[in-house]
C-alpha cells in the first residue's frame, strides 16, 4: 500500500490500555509503511528521472539523422515524379502519333 500524505496527516493512534502513550506496535507497523513508501517512491522517482535524462549529443544526432532522411526521401520524391511526368510526356506523344495514323487511314 502506498501511502499519501492524507494518510499521514490523519492516521491516529490509540492509546495504551495499562499506560499512557501509543501501542508501541500499532507505531511500528505504520512506520514500517512510511518506510516501504517513500523507498518505493524514492525508485520511482529515480526511474522516471532516467527516463527524462536525455544526453543533448544523442539527441542532436538522431535530428540530423532525420534531417538526413528526409532529404533523401524529397529528392527520391522528386526523381519518382519526374520519371511519372517524362512517362506521361511519352504517353500523351505516343496517343497523339496514334490519332494522327487513325486520321490518316480515316481520312
């Protein structure tokens, strides 16, 4: 279980029966459970900080690679739409050669 600031805030002990003062057990066992959370809370506090840790050198290398990409994706982009407009010029010449003929045997 871990606990929140509420439950420390609010957490009451009894007294004891034969003597004044807390149940020297009931302490220990809520102690035992501020202990377990805050060493559960210290991990994870260093667990998420390592997450965030970030080395800028790492970090600058994999944007150029990026940037890298994406410039050999946009030329392959444009190479790939000149070879489909060469194409199409040649589509478009070779109908018109083919209605030409058909004109010419229509005639």
């Amino acid at each position: 279980m871990v606990l929140t600031p509420e439950d420390v805030r609010t957490k009451v002990f009894t007294t004891g029966r034969l003597r004044e003062g807390y149940d020297l057990a009931e302490v220990d066992v809520f102690l035992n459970e501020v202990e377990n959370s805050l060493r559960w809370l210290h991990q994870e506090n260093e667990r998420l900080s390592a997450m965030v840790t970030v080395d800028p050198t790492k970090v600058m290398a994999a944007a150029e690679s990026r940037e890298r990409r994406a410039e050999e994706l946009l030329r392959a982009a444009a190479e790939l739409l000149g070879e489909v407009g060469n194409g199409l010029e040649h589509q478009a010449s070779r109908v018109h050669e083919l209605i030409r003929e058909v004109a010419t045997f229509t005639g």
